[in-house]
C-alpha cells in the first residue's frame, strides 16, 4: 500500500484495484485476486476514476503513475 492512493482520497481496496488495472488484469481477474465481485470491481473502478477525474483505465492507470499513487510494474526490478 502506498500513501499517495490515500493522499488522493483513495481507500486500500481502490489503489489495490487500480494496481491489478496497471498491471494489465480484466475485472473478471482482479475479482478473482482480491477474491471479491465483478459488481465490487466495477464500483471500486467507478470511485477511482471520479476521485482522479479520470474517464476510464488507461487515464486512470496514467495519472496514478503520475501522480505517484501507485508504482509501475514495468520497473520494479530498479
């Protein structure tokens, strides 16, 4: 967990679900990681994007990174 998801007003579950988005994961497989519902996906996303103010996951994933709400897994490793 990163503080930025919380300085962005963020809850846990949220930068969870917009980290599984960053990584490239569909609803149906962040539902099955984080062992909750497609529906809870689809919500957690919907909020997301209304606290960025952003339109859907690729702008979603972009200004978390941005921002520094969540780390890019391309670069991990450094």
């Amino acid at each position: 967990h990163t503080a930025g998801g919380a300085a962005a007003g963020l809850t846990d579950r949220e930068t969870a679900v917009l980290q599984a988005v960053a990584r490239g994961l569909s609803n149906d497989e962040i539902a099955k990681e984080l062992w909750i519902t497609q529906q809870t996906v689809k919500f957690h996303l919907t909020n997301t994007y209304r606290k960025l103010g952003a339109r859907n996951r690729t702008e979603a994933t972009r200004l978390a990174y941005q921002r520094g709400l969540i780390e890019n897994p391309l670069f991990d490793e450094e």
